[in-house]
C-alpha cells in the first residue's frame, strides 16, 4: 500500500470513529432518564369492563420512552421524555377518538403523576395519571380529574397492570 493510501485511509477513519463513539454514548443516561423504567416490557392489563395488552419500549438512544396501548375499547400511543431543564417528564397521547393529550409529570413519593396543564377557560378542571402500587412485575396506574383545582381528585378509569409471560 502507498503511503499516501494509508494517510488517507487515517485522515477519514479517525472523524468516522469519533462520530461512531458520539453515536453510541447516549446523552439521556443519568439517573433521571431512568425511573419509568418500570413500565418499560409488555403488560397484561384488566379494569371493570375490559382488558388489554400494552408494549413500552425505550427508543432513539433511551431517549424516548415509546407506549402501544391495544385496549379492547381504545387504541391509541404515548411518546415520553424527560425535559432537564425543566426538570420534569413530558407525554403526549394520541389516540384513534382523535384525543390528544400534552401531559408533565414527575415522581411524587412512591407515585409518578402526569397532569394535564390546566387551560384558561376552566382552569380548576384538570386531568392526571397516576403509576402506584409499584411492583417488579405490576402497577396500578390511575386516571383522574378534579374539578376544584387540584384539592380532590376522582377515579375515572384504574387499571391493573401485570406483566406478560
């Protein structure tokens, strides 16, 4: 091989291998990226009238915690992330009634609550979810609203998660 072969096959290998390291450290591996971690697998899920499977997976670096949720009377996803600077988790469902939800949330105590931001028109009503009852293999997780701007909350839907086999 020629000399000039060689410094070529040098000068381009070495920016290919930093960008190949860059690539494969992810920015979003502190302790924070982490504490959903618990949802991430399939799940088996029953509440009063039904049941369904969920798949969360975490995505695009670890990033991006991505939700696949097939009920037998709603279908619909999330994609999750933590905001640092905010210091706080972001959601956003969609689903196939064409909701669409912008949720913010963090750990509360041994709970993680994801809350709706309360709107202009009715700023007292407000909607949230609840993960509880955090097990390796199971969780409850909650939906709620309250009408007196966070003083109480009642339970609209609660589903028991256990883990697929």
């Amino acid at each position: 091989m020629s000399k000039y072969l060689i410094l070529l096959i040098l000068l381009f290998s070495a920016p290919l291998q930093n960008t190949l390291a860059q690539q494969n450290n992810s920015t979003c591996n502190g302790p924070e990226y982490s504490v959903l971690d618990f949802w991430v697998g399939k799940w088996d899920l029953t509440w009063e009238g039904g049941s369904g499977t969920n798949e969360i997976t975490k995505e695009y670096n670890d990033c991006v915690i991505h939700e696949n949720f097939k009920g037998s009377n709603l279908k619909g996803m999330s994609i999750s992330s933590y905001v640092e600077p905010a210091g706080t988790w972001r959601q956003i469902w969609v689903d196939e009634e064409n909701s669409f939800l912008d949720l913010y949330g963090k750990k509360d105590g041994g709970n993680y609550i994801f809350h709706t931001t309360p709107n202009d028109e009715t700023p007292n009503i407000q909607l949230q979810m609840v993960f509880s009852e955090i097990k390796p293999d199971s969780f409850i997780w909650t939906w709620q609203r309250t009408d007196n701007g966070g003083d109480t909350w009642q339970d609209l839907w609660k589903i028991s998660y256990k883990r697929a086999k």
